[in-house]
C-alpha cells in the first residue's frame, strides 16, 4: 500500500509537468502566424491599352424633314421603316395660300412681257424713221426710255414668279437623299408649323446602313487616343458578339458635368465608325466601346494585382526577426488599419521571392519577400508592362490583396499557397 502511494506522488508531479509543457507549446503555436502567398512568374507577353466608354448608336448621316412654310398637312406618302431615294416625294402641304400668288406672278410676267415685245416693236419703227429724218431724236430716246421701263418691269415680274414658284415648291417636301424613315412626328391633317430659326421636325430620315457610336471619353484617356484607331464595340442588343469599329472623329470642346462641384467631370466625344452594321440595329441602342490605343509586343508584364506602394525608405523600416511593432500594416490593434501611403514617399514595388536576404538562407519550405521597386508602362486588361525594375522569370507576389498592401515588408518570411490546412497557418 506504502508503495503504491508512493508511485502516484512520482507521477502527478511529472504528470503536470508534462501538461504545462504541452500547454506551453500549444500557446507558441496558436500565437505563431505563417503568412501564405499567391505568387505568379514574370513573363513576356502582348499589352494592348484600351481606353473604356460607352455611348448610343446613332446614323453618320441623319437628315430632319421640316417646313419653312406653315400650313396643313394634305398628304404623307410614306410610313416609319419606308426606304427612300432622293427627290422621292414625301409631305404634301396645302398649297391653297400659294398657288393663287404663283398665277398672278405668271400672269404678271406674261404682260410684262407683251408689253416689252409693243414697245420694242414700236422703237423698230421710230428708229427707222429717224433714219430717214422723218421724226426727231427726241420721239426716239423717249421710246428708248419706255423699253428700259418695260425690260425693268419684265425683269421684276420674272423674280417675282420665282419668289412665288420656291414657295409653291415647299408645299411638296421630297427626300434629299438615299435613307429610311426612322421617325414621322406629324399626321395627315396636322398643322406644319415653319420657320427658319426654330421649324418643327416632320419626319426623320437616315440612313441606317452606315453607323457609328457616339461615346464620352475623360480627359485623361481622350490623349491617349487618335483617329484610325481600332474599337471593340459590344452592343447590348447582340450579347456576346463584338463588333469592330474605327475612331472617325475626336471633339476639340470639352463637355463638362457638374460645374462648380467638387465632382466635376469633363468629357469629350469621340465618334466611332462601325466597319460591319449588324442586321435590325437601330439608333440609340445602348453601346460599350474599347478603343485600342496602344499595343506593345512581347515585353516583360507584371499582374495589376502585384503592383502596389511603399515608402521610399523601406529598406530603413525592414524588421528584425525579433520586431514588435510593423512600419505599415495594422495599426494599435488588428481592426485599425494605418495608411502607410501617407508616410514618405510612396513608389510603386512588387515584391520579389528570394532564397536568400541579408546573408541568410531562407528556411526549407519558405521565401523572403523583398520589396523590387519597379517603373510600369502601359496597362492590358489584366497586366502592366514592365519599363524596368524587374526580370523576366523572377517569381513575385500576386496576392491576397490584404497581405500584399498591408502586410509584406522589405525581408519578411513567407510561404507559397500550397492549399494547407494547418489551422494555426493565417490566410489571406
């Protein structure tokens, strides 16, 4: 019995040493963070820019029918979709109030005349007998006279009828060129109201075969773009088709919204030709339009997501193996993020793996991740050419988003994802 006591005060205390030390080891371990990464290899490849805008299709040519004549609508020889060709008729307007004006200007001309043709004949005959002496000079010129009157008085009756005659013509409106009808706004026995300044739009005419998408583009992209440049253009009316377009116009004024706030946007319009018109398009169908600005061939890119800033004195904020406290990243307590950005000089960084920083090998299984500044080009849609900085082949980080603009510094330890499912391993 004696010996038994004695074998269990053996065994308590070494058995709570043994839980203390494994308690020991569980809290260094739950405390320990490993910081895993999504890496991708530098390579070469094609950039090509694309400066993004959406806009309405519209005709090139669209031509709006009006009147410069008031009067009643007698007929309308055509309907909305019709196809026209020039000099085609296609509004009558009552003529009632002109065509009376254009017979008496007729009629005026046809007596003016008569009565020149008189008098001519009449200063035949005098200066016949003036030539034989029989009449004096005077009789003459007094004739002479009367035919400069009558030539004055045929003369005006001739504008006069065609003064008359331009404004029987407008009672009878007719298509100035080859298009379909892609609007009628009045009917049959509607008022025309005219004008030179300010008519109303009878009838629309355009010709829907030759199209092209009008677009706003900002400021900082209308630089980078010229006319010939090529543009995908997606209509949202045929979904998964791109059509193909040429920049045929680019706008000198600026149109700006918001003037006078804080959220000003200028904008300028860029006109896009279509190169191949899709069968039913119509005017006005929603459109989203890549102009390709630039493209450059075979260079050294990076990923978007791998770009990303620090200080310029990073290699001075790079941390001991035995820091306590991040240059950048979060800030007194995990929830409170620091703007590092605010701190010296931001440069744009990727950050490169290494086997080795500062005489030291990496552990197996493990990278340092050294801040590489680097100077970047032109933009694709998912990578940034690389001017310099950086090497082809190198491997650099790619993500998580959170621990490459908040967590890496110049030298830290990190670990390529290798899907782990360690829970004491920190994700991002």
């Amino acid at each position: 019995m004696l010996k038994i006591i004695k074998k269990k005060k053996v065994w308590i205390p070494l058995l709570i040493l043994a839980v203390l030390a494994g308690g020991f080891f569980i809290f260094r371990d739950s405390n320990g963070e490993e910081i895993i990464v999504e890496t991708e290899k530098v390579q070469r490849r094609d950039i090509v820019h694309k400066v993004n805008a959406s806009g309405k299709i519209q005709p090139e040519e669209e031509v709006q029918i009006t009147s410069t004549i008031t009067g009643w609508i007698t007929e309308i020889t055509v309907t909305e979709g019709d196809t026209v060709q020039p000099s085609q008729h296609l509004i009558s307007i009552d003529e009632k109030q002109y065509r009376p004006r254009y017979n008496q200007a007729l009629s005026q001309v046809k007596s003016s005349e008569a009565n020149m043709r008189k008098v001519q004949s009449q200063m035949d005959r005098t200066k016949t007998l003036f030539s034989q002496n029989l009449i004096s000079k005077q009789e003459l010129e007094q004739l002479e006279a009367s035919f400069q009157i009558a030539l004055s008085q045929a003369e005006q009756a001739k504008a006069n009828l065609l003064s008359a005659e331009d404004e029987l013509s407008k009672t009878r409106l007719t298509a100035p060129k080859y298009g379909i009808v892609t609007s009628l706004t009045k009917e049959e026995g509607e008022m025309a109201v005219g004008g030179m300044f300010n008519p109303g739009v009878l009838m629309t005419v355009a010709d829907l075969s030759r199209m092209e998408v009008e677009v706003d583009v900002n400021e900082n992209d209308v630089v980078n773009i010229e006319v010939g440049d090529t543009s995908e253009i997606e209509i949202d009316a045929y979904p998964d088709t791109v059509f193909y377009g040429i920049v045929s116009e680019i706008a000198h004024t600026a149109q700006s919204l918001n003037m006078g706030v804080q959220q000003q946007v200028t904008n300028f319009k860029v006109k896009i030709r279509m190169i191949a018109v899709p069968n039913k398009i119509r005017p006005g169908m929603s459109s989203t339009v890549n102009i390709i600005s630039e493209t450059i061939n075979n260079v050294v890119s990076i990923p978007i997501q791998s770009l990303t800033s620090r200080p310029e004195d990073y290699a001075d904020l790079s941390q001991e193996k035995n820091h306590k406290k991040k240059p950048w990243g979060r800030g007194k307590n995990d929830n409170e993020d620091e703007d590092y950005e605010s701190q010296k000089d931001p440069i744009d960084v990727v950050f490169v793996l290494e086997d080795e920083f500062g005489g030291e090998l990496a552990p197996k299984g493990k990278k340092f991740a050294l801040v590489t500044p680097v100077k970047v080009g032109i933009s694709g849609e998912n990578h940034y050419s690389v001017q310099s900085g950086v090497a082809e082949n190198k491997i650099i980080v790619t993500g998580g988003y959170r621990v490459l603009s908040k967590e890496l510094y110049h030298g830290i330890l990190i670990t390529i994802n290798n899907d782990s499912q360690d829970k004491d391993v920190k994700k991002y």
